[in-house]
C-alpha cells in the first residue's frame, strides 16, 4: 500500500512536470508568434534553439494534422494544447484509480 502512494504520489509529480512543460511551450509559441524578436531562455545557441522547433511546421498537429485534413481543420492544433490535455488527463485519471482504491 505504501509503495502505491508513493508511486501514485510521484506519477502526479511528473504529470504536474509536464504540465507545466506544455503551459510554458504554449506561451512561447504565443509569444514568439505575436513578436519574433523575443527570444526564450531555452534558445542557448543557433543549433540548440527551442523556438526554432516550436515554431516550425511540426509544432502543429505534430506535422500530421495539417497534411492529412488541411491547416485550418479543428484538430490542427499547438502540440503544447495536446500536451496539456494530456496531463490533466492523466492526473485526473490517477487521482479517480487512488480515490477508488481507497473504497
């Protein structure tokens, strides 16, 4: 039991992680669009650059989307909104299996 709480515990940790994860992508590719000029602090050089990829085509619709059903479809969307909806997903998902576990 212990080490489910632990586990379960940690799980939400890293979910929290990369939740944050996405919300900071998110504002960057917001930003960066509104004014290209900014530059994040994750873009250390010009070969280790994360606007550059979060820019890039793949940064919608993980270059899929937008090829298969067009650029304006609904679900050509920024990855970080994916990403998002993932984590709290999964947090969600977590914190409904401990509730239940503890019935």
């Amino acid at each position: 039991m212990k080490f489910s709480r632990f586990y379960n515990k940690f799980f939400i940790f890293t979910c929290l992680l990369g939740l944050i994860i996405s919300i900071y992508a998110l504002f960057l590719e917001t930003i960066k669009e509104a004014r290209p000029s900014y530059v994040p602090f994750c873009d250390v050089s010009e070969t280790i650059s994360c606007s550059k990829a979060l820019m890039s085509r793949w940064s919608r619709g993980f270059g899929i989307v937008g090829t298969l059903l067009g650029e304006k479809h609904f679900l050509n969307l920024r990855n970080p909104v994916y990403g998002i909806f993932f984590y709290i997903t999964l947090i969600l998902l977590s914190i409904v299996n401990f509730i239940l576990k503890q019935i």
